[in-house]
C-alpha cells in the first residue's frame, strides 16, 4: 500500500492532489524526502510539510481499506500561507500550481546546500572566440547549476540550444537556457485550425515536439540585433534540446487565449517510450540521453469554467498503473497498460523519465 493512497478533496483542490500524485510517484524526488527526518516543527515551511505529506504516504500509509485517503489540509495550509493566491477554494492550474511549489522546494534545499548563506552570484562567463557549441553549453550549465545547486536542479533541469541565423549576412549565434519543464504548442491541422472536440484528427506526441523545435522567421519589429551586422536584421530562429534532465515534464498547451480562454481537447497519441534524439542539437543527439519512459498523467477532464483533474501514475514497486482521483484510487484498464501508445484529449502535464535503450 506505499504510495497507493487517495488525497481527500478539501474544496476545489483536485488540481492539487493531481499534482501531488504525480510529483509523489517520482521516485527519484520522493526518496529525497522520504530521506529527511519529519520531525516537530518542520511543518513551518513548504519543505517540511511536503516532507511529512511524502511520509504519511509512502511510510504510514492509511491501513484501514474504510480509510484509503488522508487529508492534505496541513499541506494545503503551508502552502497558501506562502503563497496566498492558492488559499480558499478557486479552482488553479495545475501546471502552475507545480511550478510553485517545486520552486519552494527547491529554494528551501538550495539553501541547505549552500549553508544558509546563498549561493556567490557569479556573472555569466565570456565566450571566448572559437569556443565550440558544446563546450560552451556545457559551460553555461555549470554555471547555472552553481548558482542553482539542489537536488530538484539534479532532476529536473535541461538545457535548450537556442541559434539565431541572420538572413543579412549569415552569421549565426548560438544560446543556451535552462528550463524545469516544457511547454509544448498543439499543432494545427491542414487547415490551419485546431482540432475540434469533435475532430477525427489524433496528433502525435512527436508532432509537439516537431512544432516546438521548427524554424521561425523573424521579421520587422521581431528582427534580433545581429552581432555581426550591428543592426536588427532579418532572422531565423531555431531551437533544440540541448541537454536532457533525468526527469522530463511537459504541458500540452491546451489552454488558449486570454480575454475568451479554450480549452483544445484535440487528441493526443501519447507513446509510453519516447525517443527525442530527433529534436536533440547536433552536439547531443547520439549520446544515449534521448530516451524516456512515461510514468505519471495529470489530466484535465471539462472545460476552462468547470474542470476536474485526476492523475495516472505508475506504481515504482509494483510496477502497476494507478488512477488518482481525489480520495478514490484504482488500478488503471488497460487502455494505458496494454499498448505501446494510447489516446487521450483530457492528458495535460505528462511526466518522463530518463532511461536506456532495450529497458523495460
């Protein structure tokens, strides 16, 4: 029963306990609170809730089969005392809600790494002239992690190689940022439209990634400074992932708009393994990082005004999908378990980890 335990709805926070489920069954991130000592006091930060949340489910689960949900009311308390805009009881987003707190976490666990004293803001080093695109990522990630030191950076941060081609004079300039997550576009069909709800359309996971990393012109006002014209020029914009984090979490952008807000139920063909080595940079594309095996779907069911969310997640003991849904949990059909990919058009956040080629 470690880990298979419901989360009780405490007014409109299934987007929350969605969350919670899927960050919970990352086993990776779980063991480093499962790994602390929960003891008096500590649930006076998000940390120390978050670590005695991860304890009362994986160590003390609820025993009681009348019983298999506890609340995260503690949890929920801490959380909103910090950050008032998730206290009450609104409906949030989900991926927004993650944001949050692995930002808490991390800022808590950064500071432990770095003996309360904080990190010594380093400025971002020089690019000396012929330096190669690899080394200068791997540079500039160093650089980032130093400032950034914790065990959810370990995890969670990739790199995106970023190369600016001037249309003018052909010169290009090649950037590297960091990301915690994805978010990637939905792409449209023929006729330029999204999906319908209706649709018989199904878009492949790849075909996020395809649009995510296509060129982009840049054009009039959106034209770059060009380092070597001294000038905005015309350019092309072409983006790769350049260093892949043992832990991958992308957002499906379903949500559009801003004054009208939608919701794009377009289905997903969603693969369990995932190959990304075509839509690596050049540097990193056959180093054996590329591939991912899914193990956690938060899922959004409804629309922008009246939403639920539940979650997938795969058990790391048993080896057995599992769906979340507020305090009720049960063993997942097989419409996930069964086949190399399913369709879904309510998945919305899907979490990846890393793995080798030939793994089960």
């Amino acid at each position: 029963s470690e880990g298979i335990v419901g989360l009780r709805n405490l007014g409109n926070t299934c987007f929350m306990n969605s969350m919670l489920q899927c960050l919970s069954h990352t086993p990776k991130m779980t063991e480093i609170f499962l790994r602390r000592d929960k003891g008096a006091g500590q649930a006076k930060s998000i940390l120390g809730a978050y670590t005695e949340l991860m304890h009362s489910m994986w160590k003390d689960p609820p025993c009681s089969p009348y019983i298999p949900s506890l609340s995260p009311s503690a949890f929920k308390t801490r959380f909103s005392k910090e950050y008032p805009r998730f206290s009450g009881y609104s409906q949030h987003d989900a991926q927004e809600f993650m944001r949050f707190l692995v930002s808490a976490l991390h800022d808590e666990l950064k500071e432990e790494c770095y003996g309360g004293k904080g990190p010594t803001r380093v400025p971002r080093p020089l690019t000396p002239e012929g330096m190669s695109a690899a080394a200068k990522g791997r540079r500039d990630l160093e650089w980032y992690k130093s400032l950034e030191k914790s065990p959810l950076a370990d995890l969670f941060v990739g790199q995106l190689k970023s190369c600016l081609n001037c249309s003018r004079c052909d010169h290009t300039s090649v950037t590297f940022d960091p990301f915690w997550d994805l978010a990637l576009p939905m792409p449209k069909s023929l006729h330029g439209q999204y999906s319908s709800y209706h649709s018989s359309g199904v878009v492949e996971l790849e075909s996020c990634f395809s649009q995510f990393t296509q060129e982009e012109p840049l054009k009039g006002s959106e034209s770059p400074m060009c380092g070597r014209c001294r000038k905005a020029c015309p350019s092309v914009k072409k983006m790769n992932i350049h260093t892949f984090p043992p832990i991958l979490v992308l957002q499906l952008k379903r949500f559009s708009g801003w004054t009208y807000r939608t919701k794009l139920e377009t289905p997903v063909n969603i693969p369990h393994d995932l190959d990304l080595s075509p839509y690596a940079s050049q540097e990193t594309a056959d180093n054996g990082q590329c591939r991912y095996k899914l193990y956690a779907i938060s899922n959004h069911i409804g629309n922008v005004f009246s939403g639920h969310y539940t979650a997938w997640a795969k058990h790391h003991l048993s080896r057995q999908w599992y769906t979340f849904n507020d305090a009720s949990v049960s063993r997942h059909c097989s419409q996930v378990t069964a086949r190399p990919r399913f369709q879904s058009r309510e998945a919305y956040i899907l979490f990846y980890r890393q793995s080798k080629a030939g793994e089960n």
